[in-house]
C-alpha cells in the first residue's frame, strides 16, 4: 500500500491539510496511526501507478506503508467542515483504499 503525505516543515501530515484542517493526522514513519476524527477512515492507495497519479502538489511526499484493514464497511467521508457524511465510493480517485491505521515505512 502507498500514502501520500505533506511535508509541513518536517511534520508529515494529511495530504488533506488545507481542506479538512480539523481531520488532519500527523504520521511518524515507523509508528502506526489511526484518524483523528472518531469513525472515520485513513486513505491509502492500493498500486504505486494509483498513488503517483494522485501525488500532484509541491511538498507532498509518497511513502510505502502498512496498514490494518477495516474490520467492517466504512461509508463515510468528511464534508468542508470537517463533518462525517455519507459518500459515494465514486467520490475518490481510482485506487483509493479505507484502512483503520498507517504506518509509514519508506519514502519513495
């Protein structure tokens, strides 16, 4: 699996950062994470092609990761302010995977 993150100086964050600041998550490589948002879900991608597709902004990063799979079906995703709400799967590039914890291994 493959995570795109920010580097906000030297912090890894949510690539989301400046949308959903209130769902922001801080990595560290090497130590799994889950979403700060209660009931929600991290995005990963599930082929390097996927995520490179997605890595377009200057001061993102891509990383290979670890993940823990979601242990039941996840519909949600966070509205402009930061709120849970339904979604369609429709709604996320191509590749997009739902997982309830990260850990970021190598950068890439």
């Amino acid at each position: 699996m493959y995570k795109i993150v920010s580097n906000q100086n030297g912090k890894l964050v949510s690539a989301c950062h400046p949308i959903l600041a209130d769902a922001v998550v801080q990595y560290i490589p090497g130590q799994f994470v889950g979403p700060v948002v209660k009931g929600s879900a991290l995005l990963v991608f599930d082929t390097i092609d996927h995520a490179k597709e997605f890595l377009m902004y200057e001061g993102n990063e891509l990383w290979s990761c670890e993940v823990v799979q979601i242990d039941k079906p996840m519909l949600v995703n966070f509205n402009s302010k930061g709120l849970i709400e339904n979604f369609s799967k429709k709604s996320f590039p191509e590749g997009t995977v739902f997982v309830s914890m990260v850990k970021l291994l190598k950068r890439i």
